[in-house]
C-alpha cells in the first residue's frame, strides 16, 4: 500500500496541486485567469464523459444499471449520515446542517477525474458506465438536503409544500430548482458528451483521439494547480469559521462513505477500477453543483461554511490521501 500511495503523491497532478495550496499559504500572486480556469473545467468534464461513453460502447452491459441506481441510493442516503453527526457534534442549525450534509451526498467530478487518472497511471481498469454513476449521484443528495432543511415536504414526493411563512416556495421557484438540477451544466456536458461517445464509439475516438487523451494529464495538471490555489485561499478568508468539531468532518465523511460503498461494491461484484471509483464518489463533496442550487434555495444557509470544508478540507484530503487508501483497498479485496 506504501508504494501504491508514494506513486499516486508523487504523480504530476497531485503534486501541480500541492504546488497551488502551497502558493496560495505563502500568499502567492499566481494565478490562472477566470476564463482558463473555466475552459480547463469544460475541457476535462468533456472528455472524461467521451472517453467514458467509448469505453461503455465497447463493453456495454447491463450490470451497469445496477451501479447506477446503488448510486443514487447512496446519493440520497450519505447525507442523513452527514447531517446526524453535524448535529450530535456541533452547534449548527438545522439549515447549516442539511446545507452541509447534501454537499457530502453529492460528489466532486474533479476528485472523480483525479481517480480514473491514478488508475490510468497504475494500469488498472475502469468500466466507461462509471461517468453515468458519478453524473446519477448529482441531484439525490439535494432533494435530500432540502428535504432535512425543511424545505420540502418529506410526506409528499411529488409536489413540495410550503412548511411556514419563512421558507414558502412557489411552484415556479420548486420547478426552477428542479431545472437548476437537470440543466446543471458540467452534468449536461458530462453525459452529452457520454452520449456522443458511446454513439461514435472507437470511431470517434480515433477522429478527436489528440484532443480527449494526448494533452488530457497535462491540462488536467494546470487544472489542478488552480485547484490548490483556490482551495488554499478558501481557507485563508474562511478558516475561522471551521471550528475543529466541525473540521474534522472533512476527513471523517469520506472515509465513512467510502466505507460504506465498499460492502455494495463487492456485492455487485465491481472489479477493482470501479469498486475504487464507487469509493472515490462516495467519499467526496460537491463543490460546484449542490453550492449552485442551494443558493437559490436555501438562501439563509451560510454557503462559506460547507465551500469551504468540501474544497478547503475534503478535496485535498482525497486528492492526497484518500484517493491511494481506495483504490489499495479496492485491489485488495478484490484479488
């Protein structure tokens, strides 16, 4: 497992990464501009979800949906987990609490990224219908989260209610949430461009082959470098509202997700690329979805405090750590 660990930290990704953090504690001016950041984010959502759907054209089974809806239940299910140690051990109100707990149901696609490379880089193979797990755990998480905040009515599945005068919801605001969802971009991108490439299949990976896997691990490197930067500044402006009760919650959450994904795993007999993936998705925090719509939803949570802990604490603790521990685990008991 040492090995395994010392060749994932000292990969180039994670170490642009580290680079980034470290720049941004010494209170670096290097930055990457918006626009790059942003093109680099497409980029790479893109061409995970092609070479996902190249791969689930060249082996496509039914299996897959069985690792899909295991990861919707496991979407929904993590953050009534996050949200009864959030309570038990801190002073958070409920809507802090649930704001929290729906960020650690969903999953962070640049971890999910930074998973499927470390596996390419130890030669171990993943299946292509992981991309449409990873963009099926997006959404369950937030209706949960809403669910555990009050917003929505846990009696009725179909038509949200309102529960007092200071969290009404109109149906037009109830279904604007619902296409902030659905419409999220990155999702959008990830699973149209899944389609695309299970459509065209090796076909179309021969035509685009340059663009999706040759300078992939590089952009993925100056990606992760912006990372760092912003994780690292995100803990500058925020870090005295992480109390340690709740700081420890960062590193605590993934590994009882992955825990927890572990088990299901095996029972749906994954190999060992895609039971570490499962592991991997189970054990991050959204950091770019869930924020977006609990900000119109939830507009009396304080965001800082959830984007703080999944990018500031969570991301890296993955990136440097957690990432090595499951796919060792993962090869393990696996065989």
């Amino acid at each position: 497992m040492l090995d395994l660990a010392l060749s994932t930290l000292t990969s180039p990704p994670v170490l642009f990464f580290a680079l980034g953090l470290f720049a941004a504690l010494l209170r670096s001016d290097l930055a990457l501009p918006e626009a790059v950041s942003k093109g680099l984010s497409l980029y790479l959502v893109l061409a995970i979800g092609f070479k996902g759907g190249v791969e689930m054209a060249a082996g496509a089974s039914w299996a897959a949906a069985g690792v899909v809806l295991a990861g919707i239940a496991l979407s929904a299910v993590l953050p009534l987990i996050s949200f009864t140690a959030l309570r038990a051990t801190t002073r958070m109100g409920q809507v802090d609490a649930a704001a929290v707990a729906a960020h650690y149901g969903s999953i962070s696609i640049v971890t999910f990224i930074a998973a499927r490379d470390a596996l390419s880089g130890l030669n171990v193979d993943a299946s292509g219908h992981m991309v449409a797990v990873a963009a099926a755990m997006e959404a369950p998480a937030i209706l949960t989260g809403l669910i555990l905040a009050g917003r929505v009515a846990s009696q009725s599945a179909l038509q949200p209610a309102a529960l007092s005068a200071a969290t009404t919801s109109t149906p037009r605001s109830n279904r604007a949430l619902a296409q902030e969802c659905l419409t999220n971009g990155s999702i959008m991108l990830l699973l149209g461009s899944f389609v695309i490439g299970w459509v065209t299949g090796e076909r179309g990976m021969a035509s685009v082959e340059p663009f999706v896997s040759d300078i992939f691990r590089g952009l993925l490197c100056l990606f992760l470098l912006d990372m760092g930067l912003t994780a690292g500044r995100g803990l500058i402006g925020s870090w005295r509202q992480l109390r340690s009760s709740l700081l420890v919650h960062g590193p605590i959450m993934p590994a009882v997700g992955a825990s927890i994904a572990l088990p299901i795993g095996l029972g749906l007999g994954l190999s060992a690329g895609d039971l570490a993936l499962l592991m991997t998705l189970c054990a991050s925090a959204s950091y770019i979805a869930v924020p977006a719509a609990l900000r119109m939803a939830l507009p009396q949570a304080q965001l800082t405090i959830p984007l703080t802990l999944s990018l500031g604490v969570t991301f890296p603790f993955n990136l440097l750590l957690g990432i090595p521990i499951y796919i060792a685990i993962a090869r393990a008991v696996t065989g």
